[in-house]
C-alpha cells in the first residue's frame, strides 16, 4: 500500500513538473514574440521575465533580497536617472523584506538577530538625524524634497544593517552573497563595456565614451574583494576563477576611467596586503610570492588586454586615456579640474560650520556654491555635496561627523581583530574583503558619496555575522567586545 502511494505521488509530481516547464515554455515564447513585434520593450521584457519568479526566490532565500537590494543600488540607473524612482524601488525591497521576515517569526514563533558593537553607536547616530531632521523642517524650513532624501538615505542604511544580521545566520547564506555579488558586479562591468563600444564607435573618443554607470564603483569593490579571497583561498580551482572573474573586473574598472578608483585601488590592496602579511608573519613568503605572481599576471594581462583592444579598434589606447585621465587630477586648467571639490568645502566651512558648527543646515540643507558648467564655475545654492565628510558637516554638523568617525574606529578595531584571530579560509578572505571595501569606501567619500551605500553596511554587517558564525565554532575562545 505504502508503495503504490509513493507511486501515485511521484506521478502527481512528475505531472506538475510537467505542466511548470511547459508553462515557462509558454511564458518565454510569448515574451520572445511580443519583444520581436515591438509590442513590449527590452526593459519590460527583462522586468517580465523575473518578477514571476523573484517572490518563491526570495521566500525560500532571504538573503537574496538583500542581494537584489544592492543589484538595485547599483543598477538601478539603467532604467531610471530619478533618484526618487530608485528610492522608492529600494524602499519596496526593505518592505518585502520585513513581510518576509513578519511571515518567518510567524511560523518560527521567534527571531533572532546578532547582536553587534555597532548597535548603540548606530542608535545615536539616528538620534542626532532625527535632531538635524527637526532643525532642517522648523528652523531652517529647508526644501521637503531634500528634507525627506537625506532622511531616507540614513534609515535605508541602518535598516539593511539590522536586516543583515536578522537574516544571515549560516556559511551557504554568506557563500550566497558573496559570489552573488561578484557575479553581478562582473554582470555590471559586461554591460557597461557594451554601451562603452557602442558609444566609442560614435565619438571616437575613449574618454568621451566612459560609462558612469553600475561598474563604476561596483568594480572596485568586488576586485578587492575577489583579491583578499584569492590569498586565502587553498582550492585551486576555486582560486582559477576568482582570478578569472578579477580579470572581467579589472577590465570593467579600466573602462570606467574613475580618476578616484586609481588612487582608492592601489592603496587599498596595499593595505589589505599589509594585513594579510602581519597575521601570516611566521609564513610570509608563500604570500608574498602568491601576490606578486597575481600582480604580474594582471600587469601583463592589462598590456595584452590594451594591445588586442587597440588591433580590434584602431585609435582607442585604454593606458594612454588612462594617463591622460590620471594627469587631469593634477591639471589645474583642465576641463574637470578637481579644483571646483575645494571651492565646495571652503564654502562650507565659511557659510555653513562657521555659522552653525553642531548641526550645520540640518537635513535638506543646501550652501552657497561653484558649479562647473561647460567649462565656467557658476555660482548659487546647492544641496549635493562631493566630500562625504563635508556632507555629513552639512546635514548633522560635527555631532554627526564625530559619531561616524567613532563608528569608524569600533568598525575597523572589531573587524581587524576578527580578521587577525579567524581561522577559516573561507572566513579570512571574507573579513579581510569587508574591511578592503570599507576602507575604500572611506578613501572614496573624499569625492563622492558611498557612505550612503546600503552595500557598504551590508558588508559592515556581514563582518559581525561570519564572526558570529566563527565563535559558534569555536566557543572556548574569548569574543571581542
């Protein structure tokens, strides 16, 4: 009896499988005709194809929301160049999330959450914003638009903070980040390449031609990070393609031109060098050699990669524009000198901290400034700030500044001991990755914004959790406070 029920079932299910495969057959062709009849767009033939299947995905992999969230952060601009639209695209995603996390307790009846060092330091900073947010809306009555924006860029960060460590609690949830987002980051960098050429082909410039797109900084990070995994990976063939996949990086950053990432790039490993070369100080030959044989591999591969893209089109030298791109941070008559960054911070430390030096404009605040347009500096009121730092200045003044600097030190003194006493391979690479990507991310906040990066505090996150996953393991050991 027991028998022909299985039976029964296994045909029930054979049945069903049957009839799921010929329904995604169905769904395929119909999209495939629709898009060949001009009827639906690439975009929503892309978005079609997806959105059917990113619920069961996401109910059965929690952390791959917040892998879509970060696919959002970086790649929402190739749909949409309204920061609003890409704003409330986030948004829905942190919802799904706690409706997916509602529905989890629901049937767990509990859920629990790492708990981290960070936590008290993250509440007083929310303190002080909600401060600036009360000072910016009745005393400085700054614009609603830029009031709630900046609003929402500090809660969006701290909610994927405490949505990380509520959701990854094992190794296979880690294993999914991580190589999830170096496959989207190499996904980025295949696509920008693409409107690169495109583009290349129309104006003949290289330069002209860069995409400031997803892979602009979504390269960096993930060649950092596939770099502090390849030290300390022993599998060889695991080590071939992460080598494989920082080729395809390497070649979407050189193809972005980020005068930033040239500086960011270099100091960056040399300081994830550092570190891996102090805790593996008894054996420092074996590292030593295994970075050198990588860093002449990419030197070559770099020579070979300008030599074959110059013989495929003739007039494009990726070093050449690459030099000529470096020398213009130096270049004070320039077409984009930097120079226009320092008129940006004189004019706040004069109009803004000097007038308000605790909570600056408060959120939504806006200063006196120089643009750059066509080529001439024009003055007025703006709200965007290039300096991270200063930016903080702006909207919560020094109080705001000093808490995230002290956020800063407990980060990197927690995260550099983890590193320094772990003892998985796997969980090194990932330790000495996190702090690579913050430390550029703080090199990079001299010129733009990643602080706001709900990327970077997922990582900041992750680090605490592959701790925690780490002294489970190993309980005789003293934790880090």
């Amino acid at each position: 009896m027991n028998e022909a029920i299985i039976k029964k079932l296994g045909l029930s299910l054979y049945k069903d499988k049957r009839l799921l495969i010929l329904a995604v057959i169905v769904f395929c062709l119909t999209l495939s005709i629709l898009y060949s009849l001009e009827i639906l767009s690439l975009e929503l033939v892309f978005a079609m194809s997806i959105l059917p299947f990113l619920p069961c995905l996401f109910l059965l992999r929690q952390e791959a929301l917040l892998l879509a969230l970060v696919a959002t952060y970086f790649g929402a601009t190739y749909f949409s160049s309204s920061l609003v639209i890409e704003g409330l695209i986030r948004g829905l995603f942190l919802l799904f999330i706690g409706l997916v996390l509602l529905l989890k307790s629901g049937a767990k009846k509990v859920i629990t959450r790492i708990s981290t060092p960070l936590d008290k330091i993250i509440v007083i900073w929310f303190i002080i914003i909600l401060f600036s947010f009360i000072y910016g809306f009745f005393f400085k009555h700054n614009n609603g638009r830029y009031l709630m924006g900046d609003l929402y860029k500090f809660v969006e960060i701290f909610l994927v903070f405490w949505l990380t460590t509520l959701i990854v609690k094992n190794d296979r949830q880690t294993r999914f980040l991580i190589w999830g987002f170096l496959m989207l980051a190499l996904m980025f960098g295949a696509v920008d390449s693409i409107i690169f050429l495109k583009r290349w082909s129309l104006v003949g410039s290289a330069l002209l031609a860069r995409v400031r797109a997803a892979a602009q900084f979504s390269s960096i990070f993930a060649l950092i990070l596939g770099i502090c995994l390849i030290l300390h990976e022993r599998r060889i063939i695991v080590r071939a393609v992460l080598m494989f996949l920082s080729f395809g990086l390497l070649v979407s950053f050189l193809l972005t031109f980020l005068r930033t990432g040239y500086i960011v790039l270099p100091a960056t490993v040399s300081f994830v060098i550092f570190l891996y070369l102090y805790k593996n100080r008894r054996y420092p030959w074996a590292g030593i050699m295994k970075f050198i044989i990588f860093g002449v591999f990419l030197l070559i591969f770099v020579g070979l990669f300008n030599l074959i893209v110059a013989s495929i089109y003739p007039g494009m030298d990726i070093i050449k524009s690459t030099s000529a791109r470096f020398g213009s941070l130096v270049d004070p008559v320039g077409a984009d000198p930097m120079g226009v960054r320092m008129l940006e911070i004189n004019s706040i430390i004069s109009g803004v901290i000097a007038l308000s030096p605790f909570l600056g404009n408060g959120l939504g605040g806006e200063y006196y400034s120089a643009t750059l347009v066509d080529g001439e500096l024009q003055w007025g009121m703006k709200h965007f700030v290039h300096n991270n730092y200063f930016d903080f200045l702006v909207r919560t003044g020094m109080l705001g500044l000093i808490v995230f600097l002290v956020f800063v030190f407990i980060y990197l003194r927690n995260s550099i001991k983890f590193y320094l006493r772990s003892s998985s391979g796997f969980h090194q690479g990932v330790l000495l990755g996190t702090i690579g990507i913050f430390v550029s991310s703080c090199l990079i906040a001299l010129s733009t914004s990643p602080i706001y990066s709900p990327f970077l505090f997922m990582m900041v996150a992750l680090t605490y959790c592959v701790t925690h996953l780490e002294e489970k393991r190993t309980p005789g050991e003293p934790k880090v406070e």
